[in-house]
C-alpha cells in the first residue's frame, strides 16, 4: 500500500499540505479496514526511521514525518472516523472544504511530556487554588473556523466565562518531532489567530531526535501586524552528564490563562524554572532510550 504524492490531488491540497514533512504519505480513503491498515504501516514507518535515527544521527537524507493524510469526504468522516479501530494513538484535524484528514501519530513521548507539562500547571494552579477552576482540552476536538477542526495535545481554559462565549482553551500545548518544524510553527500561528484558534497563548515542544535537545517556545498574537511571534524560547540541552537550560524561567500570564486580571495577591503567573525544565526532557529522553 504506497501512498500518493501531493500534486495528485491539484494545487489546492498541495499548498494546504505545504507544511508537512516531504515524506508525508497521503491516501485516499477506502473504507475502515483500509485506514486501520495504513495506521499500522505509517507508525511501524516512523518507528523505524526512528530507530535508525539512534543508530545513524547524522544521516541527513532520512526525513522524518509523524504524519500521514488521507482524502476523505465530510460524511465519511463524520460517520467513520470515530469508530475507527486504530491501533496506534492521532491527534487529528480536518478541512471540510477539501476533504484533507491530518493524521498526527502520537508516540509515548507525546502523551508522556503532554502529561508531565500538565502536572506542572496543576501543581501552580493548586498553590492558588484555582486547580478547580479550569477545564482541560488535550485531545479535545475544537472548531478552529470555517468548520476546520484540529485537536491539541494538551489545553487549558477557565470555567468561568461570559453569558454566550462558547468553551474553549485559552493556552494550547502542540508537541513535535517532525523535521522539518514548520507544521509545529504553523499550528502555532493557527491556535493563536484570532480568526481561527481563538487562543491567548501556545506553547510549542520540539523534541529533537538526532541529538539530546528540546525546544519550547511560547507565541501569541500580535494584532498591529496581524501575525503570530515568538514571545519566549527556552532550549534545554544534554552533553554528556551535564544538561544546559539557555532561560531558566518561562511565564504563562495569568491574564491569558484566565482570561482576567489577577484578583487577590496569591493569583499570580504561572512560572517554570529551570527545574521543571529539566525533569520534563529528562522523562522524554529516557522514554527515547527505553
């Protein structure tokens, strides 16, 4: 079962698909047996490229994809694809107007660094007394506009909210492997577009596999030029038994977490120092070895 190049399917899915990884593998939709099996094949593929990445770092024409694609119809979808029997955990998002289902492959370092994040915002959340306050939206299925929706790997947002505003997160979490990132980079700019995600804050997690490093950054909206940035970067590095935290404190503001200005004097931002940066890689790099 070989999966088809994106100029097969005309311009408009091939500059949709743009960000993916060169290697993605987009497939036609053929029924539930069909896509349970090319579940299965694309993660035993990325679990090889995988191993063979440990063995041969620098091997530089090897292209890594946590993705695959398949063409797939609105009822289709609607009707199918949450009874489909994947034996392997996605993260999913799909176009209705053109019929692209983007299939993200989560590996125990996606859901074991999503957790540990989440941890450390529970644990400042309880310090406030706020860890009851929010709802939490990892591999929750939001509407993300125009009818596109996208899951997230974690998200968090408060309970509380005005008369006729719908529930949704106000900080995301996306984690990546994939290389290049400009997938990452682009759900980033999504989440945070007021026109799309709707969210005050992401938080992006690149876990890099050809050597001991992972990259968070955090990104919000600039409304005067209309456009996503970058507004904090933190990159933790492992060279032989010492690990390297290049800004040891990263923020989450309280007022974008809430949606409100900080009431009494315990409400405060949320804060990781370079502790909690060391044990979440740390639980990501012995997931790698193991």
């Amino acid at each position: 079962m070989i999966g088809s190049t994106r100029a097969t399917y005309g311009r408009d899915v091939e500059n949709f698909l743009d960000d993916l990884p060169p290697s993605t593998n987009i497939y036609t939709y053929e029924g539930k047996e069909k896509s349970e099996e090319i579940a299965r094949l694309e993660f035993y593929r990325l679990e090889r490229s995988l191993r063979h990445l440990q063995s041969e770092p620098f091997d530089n024409s090897l292209d890594i994809s946590e993705y695959f694609v398949l063409i797939i119809d609105t009822p289709s979808f609607r009707r199918d694809f949450f009874a489909l029997k994947l034996d392997v955990g996605v993260r999913q998002s799909y176009n209705p107007t053109l019929h692209i289902l983007i299939l993200r492959m989560t590996l125990p370092e996606h859901g074991d660094v999503a957790m540990a994040f989440h941890d450390i915002v529970m644990v400042a959340l309880r310090h406030m007394g706020l860890n009851k306050a929010i709802f939490t939206y990892g591999g929750t299925t939001i509407n993300v506009g125009s009818g596109n929706t996208k899951e997230p790997d974690g998200g968090w947002g408060p309970r509380r909210r005005h008369s006729g505003v719908a529930n949704r997160p106000s900080v995301v979490l996306e984690v990546g492997l994939s290389e290049p990132d400009t997938k990452l980079r682009n759900d980033a700019r999504m989440w945070v577009d007021p026109t799309e995600g709707k969210t005050n804050m992401v938080i992006t997690i690149r876990i890099h596999h050809r050597k001991h490093m992972v990259t968070i950054q955090t990104w919000e909206w600039d409304s005067d030029s209309q456009r996503s940035y970058v507004t904090q970067s933190c990159v933790i590095e492992k060279t032989g038994d010492n690990t390297a935290v290049s800004q040891h404190a990263l923020t989450i503001p309280f007022s974008l977490f809430f949606k409100r200005p900080p009431s009494i004097p315990q409400e405060t931002d949320i804060r990781l120092q370079k502790q909690d940066h060391v044990e979440l890689v740390t639980r990501v790099w012995e997931m790698q070895e193991r």
